[in-house]
C-alpha cells in the first residue's frame, strides 16, 4: 500500500518499510540539451566531492530535469545503489527519463571501469522493462566528464 503525506509539495512515500521522500516542483531544475551541458552542470555539483557520490536525475517528456537525487555517497571509491531505489522515485515522481551520474574523488580517470560499464547495462535492461528511458551515465572526474552514451556504453 502506498501512502502519501503532503506538506508544501513534499511528499512521503512509504512502500514495506522503505520511505521515499520527494520533493517535486512545478519549475524544473534544467532542460538537458547535451552532454555538454550536463557534463558541466554535473561537475559543479559533485565534481569536487572528497566521497563518491552517486547522482540520479529525473526527466519530464520534455528532457527537463524535475527531480534530483543523492542515492549514495560512499568512501573514497566504494558505493552501492540498487536499480530498486531508482525505478521506486522514477514512479513516485512520474518521470519517463532518468540521468545517472557518479563522480570519481581521486581526479584520476582514463576511461570508465568494467564495474561502471556492467552497472550502467544492467540498470538499462531493468528500466527498459519498466518503460524508463536511460538516457545517459555520466562519469564526474573533478572537473570533466564523461558520457556513457555519447561513447556508445550504455547498453551492450
């Protein structure tokens, strides 16, 4: 059973014992018209973490970001999401599109790992699915980037 309490367009979700909290907006945040500017707008807001953060935005029909979400914030270079938490906020929101992104603290980075690659997959089956769009997997070393989609990674 789903039950939602609303106070100034915040919601609260509760699904079993795992709580959702949304906040949702009738302005979206960005409209997303390239990896670019996502890769820009991305660095700037977990490109300089000391953690690993990772990064979720969700997307109207009209590539406007409406939502976003911190999933997980881990140490130095371990994390662990599961496609479960993104898929419950995708529907809670009503979104069709989804925008993953992480960053890496160390600054180091050549190309994205084979764990990075086999995730991003993954996920893109389970939210085929469930008719959710990936439209991207953006990796945030300091202050560059790098897109899953624009290298062809993000199915298999």
């Amino acid at each position: 059973m789903i039950e939602a309490i609303e106070t100034k367009k915040e919601y609260i979700f509760e699904l079993g014992h795992v709580q959702v909290k949304a906040v949702t907006s009738n302005k979206p945040v960005f409209k997303v018209e390239g990896s670019e500017q996502l890769g820009k707008f991305l660095s700037a807001e977990i490109g300089n973490y000391s953690q690993e953060i990772f990064k979720v935005l969700y997307l109207n029909i009209k590539n406007e970001v409406i939502y976003k979400q911190e999933l997980f914030a881990g140490i130095i270079s371990t994390m662990a999401v599961e496609p479960f938490q993104i898929i419950q906020t995708a529907v809670l929101v009503n979104t069709p599109r989804i925008i993953i992104a992480h960053n890496h603290p160390s600054g180091r980075f050549d190309e994205p790992s084979q764990n990075d690659i086999t995730f991003t997959q993954n996920l893109n089956k389970i939210l085929k699915m469930v008719g959710i769009e990936l439209i991207d997997s953006i990796i945030v070393p300091s202050n560059s980037y790098y897109s899953l989609a624009d290298n062809r990674l993000l199915s298999e």
